[in-house]
C-alpha cells in the first residue's frame, strides 16, 4: 500500500479524533444560544476556569492565595492535602453549577428581551471578568492536570496495524494517542447523552420552546430562571470535560481559552442553532484541517491549521450563512 494513502489514513483518523473534541466544545455553544439567543463568547474562559478549578481542588491550593499573602504578609499556597481526581470533579461541577447559578441571577435575568448584541456584550465582560477572577483565584502559572488520563501512543494499535503496510518498511502501523482515543470515547458519549436531552426530554422541550419565545415559553407555565440556569449549568459540564481533556493535553495555561475561537468556524459550518450541525461541523473542521495540513501545508510553508477553518467558515459565510444545518433566514419588506 502506497505510503501517501497509509499516512493519510492515520491523519484522517487523527482528524476524526480533534473533529469530536471541537464538536464537543460547539455544543456548548449552540445549547445557550438555542436556549436563549446569546452567543455565548465566554465558553471557552468558562473551560478554563473548570479546569483552573479542578487543578486548584486536586493539589490542594488556597484559593486567593497571592492576595490573602499580598494583603497580610503571609505565604501559605497550599493547605497540605490532595483531593482524589473523582471527588474533585464533583466538587467542581457543583461550583460551575453554582457559576450558572450566579450568572443568570446577576446578569442574564436583568437582560430578558434585550437586543442580541446587548447580550452578546454581556458575555464579553463575563469572559474577561471570569479570566482575571480565575487569575486572582488560583494564579496565573502554568498548571498540569492529571486525572488518571492515558499518555502517548497507544502500541498496540501500532502493532495490530502495521500489517497494513504489506511489508512496507516505512510504515510502523498507525500513531494514535491514548489520551485522544479516550477523549473521543467520552466526548462522543456526551455528545450523544446532550442530543438525547435536547430532542426528547421534557427539559430539552422547554428549552426549544424558550429559544422559539420567551413570552410564549411564559405563558405556559415555563420557568425562565430554571431553564437558564439549567443550560449555563449543562454548558458549564460541557465546559468543564472541555477543559479536561484540553488540559491533560497541553497544561492548564490562559492560552486554554482560545478553544473557543476553534468552535467558531465550526458552529459557522454547522449552524448556530443546530446539534447535529456543531457535530457535522466539528468533524468537517478536524478533518479537513489535518487532511489539508498533509495534503497541502508541504507546498505553501505549513501550519496550514492556524487559519484553514477561518477560511473554511469565511466560505461558508459567502454563500451559505445559516450553514449546513441552520434555519434560512427569510424577511418580507
């Protein structure tokens, strides 16, 4: 078998695996926006301050630390103890429920009917005010996370594929890391679980109902506060796994907000409002940016990846903007 085809097989499948992880991050997205018509700009700081969050409880970090040393010339950073990885989750769900929680009783509630870019400006200031809250509370260094995650290539892949190459000295079968396997197992379950949710649960229902009309969703007993705060909730769990599986791969540093700029093109494929979009859009973006990266990058200097979605989505936007799944927008004059 040729070289050319084995090796795009295997970034194929490389693709496939960062296309799942993208999709995960759009859902995010596209739950609050279906819920409530807000472009929520400040997911990606949201996976961030999760996995700040996590970090800080596992090791045992003070909270505030550098201020509360700053303020009584103190030096205590730790309180001495580690929190197993299971029980730290938990508690960290519970404080991004509680984030929801906060964010639609300080903010949102007070913004109900309020034009989309008023709302939109809201989340900006969420991010920046979350970004230098997350700063303040666990500090601003580069953390690693570990929650038991596999790491590096996985051997017995390589050795159960190296068959393909029919004696091909250049192939070692293929290179797929433990740490991507097990993160597109968990975020394809997730994905799968918030599609379910949303399609046939009498919550999802009501959060369609809300996206459609919030009068309407009123009139008929709906509970705004209740299905805000169950979707900040429920993109707070989707931002957290977020930042997990970014974290364990890169380290927990403030660069780990940009996620969220990846999602853009992705949603802009897919449609803002759509679920099967995000997941169709992830997958198109995963794919074609590693495929093209392969296939391409050699010719025109590389790192192809920084830019080939934006460029994608900038196609997309000329002659479909609702993207593959979203609504067609139609005014009568």
């Amino acid at each position: 078998m040729p070289d050319s085809l084995l090796f795009g097989t295997e970034v194929l499948l490389n693709g496939l695996m960062a296309g799942v992880l993208y999709a995960l991050v759009a859902l995010g997205f596209v739950l609050i926006f279906k819920a409530s018509g807000i472009f929520n700009y400040a997911q990606g700081v949201m996976a961030l301050f999760a996995a700040l969050t996590l970090v800080g409880i596992m090791e045992g970090q003070v909270p505030f630390s550098h201020l509360i040393n700053a303020a009584f010339g103190t030096d205590i950073h730790h309180f001495g103890w580690h929190v197993p990885a299971l029980v730290a989750i938990i508690i960290t769900m519970v404080v991004m429920v509680f984030l929801a929680w906060a964010v639609n009783h300080f903010v949102m509630r007070h913004l109900v009917n309020q034009e989309p870019i008023i709302l939109f400006m809201a989340t900006i200031g969420l991010a920046y005010f979350l970004e230098g809250f997350g700063d303040l509370m666990w500090g601003s260094d580069i953390k690693k996370l570990d929650v038991g995650l596999p790491q590096g290539g996985s051997f017995w892949i390589e050795e159960n594929t190296q068959w393909l190459g029919f004696g091909n000295e250049n192939f070692y079968g293929f290179f797929l890391d433990k740490l991507d396997l097990v993160a597109t197992v968990i975020a394809a379950i997730l994905v799968a679980a918030l599609v379910i949710f949303a399609q046939y649960t009498k919550q999802g229902r009501a959060m369609r109902a809300v996206a459609d009309d919030h009068q309407a969703a009123l009139s008929v007993g709906i509970s705004l506060n209740f299905i805000w705060i169950m979707v900040w909730s429920v993109a707070g769990f989707v931002a957290l796994v977020a930042g997990i599986m970014w974290g364990a791969k890169s380290g927990v540093q403030f660069s780990l907000s940009l996620i969220a700029l990846k999602a853009l093109p992705v949603l802009m494929l897919g449609g803002f409002t759509s679920i099967p979009g995000a997941i169709v859009g992830g997958l198109i973006i995963g794919v074609g940016e590693k495929l093209f990266e392969f296939a391409i990058g050699p010719y025109i200097g590389g790192a192809t990846e920084n830019w080939f979605a934006y460029v994608l989505a900038l196609i997309f936007l000329v002659f479909r903007p609702q993207g593959l799944f979203g609504e067609k927008i139609i005014e009568r004059v």
